[in-house]
C-alpha cells in the first residue's frame, strides 16, 4: 500500500469516529424518539441541527466539512497512487492533509477563529498539492 493509501485510509476512519462524536451528543440531547424517526423537518419543528447545542452542531458540520473535503483527497489519493507519482512530496502532503483534518475538529467544536479556516486550507492545499505533483 502507498503511503498516500494508508494516509487516505487513516482518514476515512477518521471520519468514522467523527461521525461518532457527532451521533453521540446528538442522540443524547435529541432524543430517540427524533433520531430514530424519519427526520420530516416538518413534524420535528426544524432542522435537527438547529435543536443540538452549539458544539454539537459544530461538530455536525466538521463531520460534512470532512466529507466534503475526503472526496477530493480520495481524487488525489488515487491519482497518486494509479500513476505511481508516490513521492516524498504527495506523502508529506498526503500526511499533512490528514494532520489538518484532525486539528479540525476541535478547532471547528471550540470556535477556534480564524484558526480553524488556516486548519482547513493547509489539508485543501495540500490535497491540490497532491493533484498538481502527480501532473509532474
């Protein structure tokens, strides 16, 4: 396995436990009566998100953040590997991508600002990094 793999794997279980620290809190502020349902936002009052507390709903939105940002590192991943452009340049990336993204989430669930959109960049670029060295 390259190390772009085993870093992209490392990431998708990354976000197996952040769909956990959102479920979690989730479940335990709403309710099974509302987590369990069907989720019609007419019969719940709202969106669910908007009835967690604060740090829960951060946490709901790095957990999407996450899966916004993993397709296209999943792109890179593959490309890497595929091309067999693995260097020591797409591991760093590959590595640094995964470093950000756990740096994520407590600087999304704490507010951290402006931190969390420099966290947020440095796993973006280094995910465009990835693409652009694979071109090379």
């Amino acid at each position: 396995m390259t190390p772009e793999l085993t870093a992209l794997t490392l990431a998708a279980l990354l976000q197996v436990i952040q769909i956990a620290l959102m479920a979690v809190p989730a479940n335990l502020e709403l309710g099974q009566g509302k987590t369990l349902s069907p989720r019609d936002r007419d019969r719940l009052g709202g969106d669910l998100q908007d009835q967690v507390s604060k740090r829960t709903a951060r946490l709901y939105r790095a957990m999407n953040n996450h899966f916004e940002g993993l397709i296209l590192f999943s792109i890179a991943c593959v490309v890497v590997t595929l091309t067999e452009a693995s260097s020591p340049v797409t591991t760093v990336c590959a590595f640094a991508y995964l470093g950000a993204r756990v740096l994520y989430i407590p600087a999304y669930a704490f507010g951290w600002v402006p931190w969390r959109s420099f966290i947020w960049a440095a796993g973006y670029l280094a995910t465009a990094a990835m693409l652009v060295a694979a071109l090379l």
